[in-house]
C-alpha cells in the first residue's frame, strides 16, 4: 500500500507537471505563430501600399500592428517578389528584384499554387502571401520569403520544449528522492493506526474471554436464560469483530518476503466451492463454477483463501432466494481474473463504490440478519490491493459482479 501511494503521488506530480509544461510551450508556440504571421501580413500589406517597396525609414505601426519598425535595412533584410495577374488569372510579369533564390519559373509555378489555393492569405511551403484585387481587373500577388521568421518561430519553440523536458526531468529525480520523506508522516500515522488495532485486540481478549467465562459459569448455576443468552451472543459479535480487525490491518501491510509463495489459485478457488457448496444448497441457491486449470499465482497462499471465502460468503449472503452464484477464474493476458456474480434486487448503482468502504453495509438490517460487519470487502481489497491488483463491481440487470484482476508477478 504504502509504495502504491509513492507511486500515485509521483504520477500525479509529474501528470500535474507535464501537463502545466505541455500548456505553456502550446501557448508559447502559438503565440509566436500569430506574432510572426501577423509581422509577414503587416509587411505585405505595407508593400501592397506602396507598390511593392517599402516607405521611407521610420514609419511605425501602432501597438495593435505589433510595431511593425521599418528602417533602411528593411528592404535589404526582406525577400519577396510581385506578380501582377490578368482577370483569366493569367501572369502579367513577374518583379523579382528583392528575390535572389527564386528564378522566373520557380516564381511561376509559385503563383500557381497561390492561385490553386484560392485564398486571399496562406502559406505556400515557406512563403506567406497575399493577393489583393485591382479596381480595373485582375489582381497583385505579394509573396515573403518567411523562412528565417519561420526558422526563428521553430527554434523557439524547439527550445522551450527542451527546456520543459529537462525541467521535467529534474523534477521527476527530485520527487522520486524526496516522495519517500513526503509521505513519511502518513506512514507512520497508518503504521501507529494498525499497531493501535492489534494491541487493542489482543488487550480485548483478555476481559471478552473472562466475561464468556462467567458467562457460563452463572449458565451452569441458573440455567437457560434469555439474557445470558443475548450477552453470549454479543460477545461472540465481538470476538469475531475484533478477529477481523486484525486480519483486515495485517492484510494491509507491506508483503513480507518470507511469506511470499508460487500457489495454485484454481486449487483454492476449487476448495472454497466444495467448502461453500452444502451453505448454498442449504439456503436454497445454486453455487456453479467455472474454474480453469493451472492457474499459478504468486503471493501470500493464506490471502487468497481469505479472498475467495469473503467472496463467496458474500455472495451466498446476498444472493435472492433460489438465485445462481457464479465463479469464474481464468488468465486474461499476464493477470488472473476472478468474477463472483449473483442476482441481488435493490441495490443502489450510485452506492457501489462505497461497498470496499470499512463498515459500509448498503442494507443496515440485511447485513445485521446475516452477521454483517462492513468488514468483508474492505477486507477482500486490501489482499487484492497488498498483491498489486485491482477490485471492482458492478450491477447489470439485477445482476452484482465483483471482479479481481491481480498481476501474476504477485
């Protein structure tokens, strides 16, 4: 448990992480599109202006132009060419007096794929263009060579994607070192929790097995009595209480190596069916099974047989009179499926994920009529949890499944 939440808090960090990283170099990116795109169109349309060259050094664009700064450099620094075109989209003549790395015919075929674009504005591989319509017919074609700004654009945002992975990266060595002394505190709250429970426990033995003890001597002196009778019950309740207290903390705890064991899952599945087979029959329900063979599983044995008893116990208890229980254990991929299904009316879907709560119980007085602590399931998930699988359950058509997926690896 304890290195699945290491695990949860350092994939959350890093999801938290990336994702914010992920957004900034997505805005830093498309930012320094629209600044350049919007730089090329203001140029453009300053050569459209001024039939095709620029205006004398020193004009400037208000902040809305993103400050557009002509200066004697610019028509140096800028390449572009100027076709005038017939109303038949025809090629008047071509200027290519600012353009050194385009000839007449490479010009050409690049007005045709401005014309093939049929845009007034776009991009034709690095050229960004514009076309503007002449009152006596026909139009201009204004073609930038944008591939510096293009370049520039990349550039940044090839490095602030570096940047984002190496920070990322940082990051990830630094909470992968001090994840541990993150959650050293809830540690060793839950470690102080489960110590508390089983020195209770065991301290609550003691006066429970007094009382049971005088219980029976007072029996032994009056006789059959109702009262003594209740008491008896009550701390046979809370003698399986406590047990299962116990077994629900031990379960919760770090899988020692010692313990660990390669083990036959269809034999334990099996076991419990020929053990839960006469309690069903004796209720009036259907116990069927469908068990494959070979199923090897590695873990703690003594879990699992704690797993399908609380699986199947639960089943038989919930069970609608004359309903069938159904088992299932079989391999899907490198896990270990286990589904227990039965017929159960009145389940509330919105309750579901609250059945592995400790001392959840759905029905109060049906748990109570069948000895039901709110214990078992909590119980169930913690082993399934302890060997780095996953429970869950649902209800289809009045029909409850709780299914196991536990990794063989253990």
């Amino acid at each position: 448990m304890i290195r699945s939440l290491r695990r949860k808090f350092i994939l959350l960090a890093m999801a938290s992480l990336i994702g914010t990283m992920i957004v900034l170099c997505t805005a830093i990116g498309i930012v320094s599109h629209c600044v350049t795109v919007g730089r090329m169109d203001r140029a453009i349309s300053l050569l459209h202006q001024n039939g095709g060259s620029f205006l004398p050094p020193g004009l400037r664009f208000d902040p809305s132009d993103f400050h557009f700064q002509v200066t004697p450099e610019t028509p140096f620094e800028t390449r572009y060419f100027v076709a005038e075109l017939t109303d038949r989209q025809e090629i008047r003549f071509v200027s290519l007096e600012h353009i050194a790395a385009l000839d007449g015919e490479t010009a050409a075929d690049t007005i045709r794929q401005v014309i093939e674009t049929g845009k007034t504005r776009g991009y034709v591989e690095h050229y960004r263009f514009g076309v503007f319509p002449k009152e006596e017919g026909g139009s201009i074609i204004i073609v930038l060579d944008c591939f510096l700004q293009l370049q520039a654009a990349n550039n940044i945002l090839r490095i602030c994607v570096s940047v984002a992975l190496a920070c990322a990266l940082t990051v990830f060595v630094l909470i992968l070192l001090l994840s541990r002394r993150v959650i050293r505190p809830f540690v060793e709250n839950l470690e102080r929790q489960r110590q508390f429970v089983t020195d209770a426990s065991h301290e609550l033995k003691t006066p429970l097995a007094v009382l049971r003890a005088d219980l029976g001597l007072l029996e032994d002196s009056l006789g059959e009595n109702k009262w003594l009778e209740s008491a008896q019950a009550q701390i046979v309740r809370l003698d399986r209480l406590i047990k299962n207290l116990v077994e629900l903390a031990r379960t919760e705890e770090t899988i020692r190596e010692d313990a660990v064991a390669v083990f036959s899952v269809s034999e334990i599945a099996q076991a419990n069916v020929d053990a839960f087979q006469p309690l069903a029959e004796a209720e009036g329900k259907i116990l069927k099974a469908k068990i494959a063979a070979g199923i090897n599983l590695k873990g703690v044995q003594d879990n699992f047989f704690r797993l399908f008893s609380i699986l199947l116990d639960n089943a038989v208890k919930y069970c609608d009179p004359q309903g069938t229980i159904n088992l299932s254990v079989f391999q899907r991929g490198r896990n270990v499926c286990i589904c227990v299904s039965n017929p159960s009316t009145g389940i509330d879907p919105a309750q579901l994920s609250r059945y592995f709560d400790r001392f959840y119980r759905a029905d109060s007085s049906r748990a109570r009529s069948t000895g039901g602590y709110g214990i078992g399931l909590s119980t169930a998930k913690a082993i399934v949890t302890r060997h780095r699988g996953r429970i869950a359950n649902h209800y289809t058509d009045g029909i409850i499944t709780f299914t196991a997926l536990i990794p063989q690896a253990g």
